[in-house]
C-alpha cells in the first residue's frame, strides 16, 4: 500500500498514467511508478518523487 505522499505525487502527475485504469492509479508498485517517472517524466519530476518517497 502506497503512502499518502505517493499517492498524492500520483494524483499530481496522474497524466503521466495515462494508460492506466483511475481506480488504479493509486495502486502501483514503487517499481512501476519510478519506471513511469523515469520513462516519461523530466528532471523536476524525478526531484519530487525523491521527497515523496522520502518521506515514506
């Protein structure tokens, strides 16, 4: 179960999970959320999930 700051981060750049499901965005493992991240966000991205897994 993800923290309430990686859910939150997911909800921010939900559109970065653009092709999976709503109801389970919130649901992704820390795996795939940093390989999404890494294939499809920038830089700034990549530096707010380093605080918000951080703080998991």
């Amino acid at each position: 179960m993800n923290s309430p700051e990686i859910k939150k981060y997911i909800h921010e750049h939900s559109n970065l999970f653009w092709y999976t499901p709503e109801d389970k965005k919130e649901e992704i493992s820390i795996e795939f959320l940093v390989e999404t991240i890494l294939n499809y966000g920038d830089k700034h991205e990549v530096i707010q999930l380093k605080y918000a897994h951080r703080n998991n």
